[in-house]
C-alpha cells in the first residue's frame, strides 16, 4: 500500500494514547503533530491553518471537548477534514461531508481507510 503522505494533528488528552496512535499514525506514513486538548488544537490550527491535512481527535476531553472543538475548526478552516476518534460506535458520532469516526480500539488497517477517506474528501 502506498505510504499515506500527510499531516495530521492528533488530538487526544491521554499521552499514552497520543503516543501509541502517533507511532500507528507515522508507520502509515503520516507526520504527526499533537495536541493535548481540543483548546490547544484549535490554538494550533488557528496559527496555521493550512498546517495540516486531516485532524484525529478524541470526543471526550477535559477543558475543550471535541464536539466544541469541532465547531471552532469548521470556522477557522472549513474544509480540513477531521475523525473523531471515540469508545462509543462510530454510529454516535456526527458523522458529515468532513467529519469521520473511528471507534476506540481501533486496527492500523481501519486507522488507515477512515485517513483515507477522509483526506479523498478534503476536494
């Protein structure tokens, strides 16, 4: 397969999480950016909108959740697209034109289709 060539920022508050998704995340590939929180996702993407070519977020976090996050991202930049990644099924995640979910846990093998998919539409 070929290797997926992009920028992802990981959201996620539990750097164990962060961490073992991160290196998942650069063995398909991708180059890995972190933030510990949906507040200092948006902080990251506000600085540079164009930094990124897909978003991996947790749904449940202290401070900022995703959902909140989500709504700040589609006003700084509407068209990066974003999985939310979450325990509950993907089922009971809003799932849109750009917003993607992925159950917890989750294959290198469903990881890789959802980035897939989602960087497919980010056109």
């Amino acid at each position: 397969m070929t290797p997926l060539d992009c920028r992802v920022l990981l959201v996620d508050d539990e750097a164990l999480l962060r961490r073992s998704a991160g290196r998942l995340l650069k063995s398909l590939g991708c180059t890995v950016d972190e933030a510990e929180s949906g507040r200092v996702a948006v902080e990251k993407v506000r600085a540079g909108p164009a930094g990124y070519d897909v978003v991996l977020m947790d749904l449940t976090m202290p401070d900022m959740d995703g959902t909140e996050a989500m709504r700040h991202l589609e006003t700084i930049a509407p068209r990066l697209p974003i999985i939310v990644s979450s325990g509950y099924s993907s089922a009971d995640v809003l799932v849109t034109g750009r917003v993607f979910g992925l159950t917890k846990p989750y294959s290198v093998a469903a990881l890789e289709a959802v980035i897939r998919q989602a960087l497919g539409a980010r056109h």
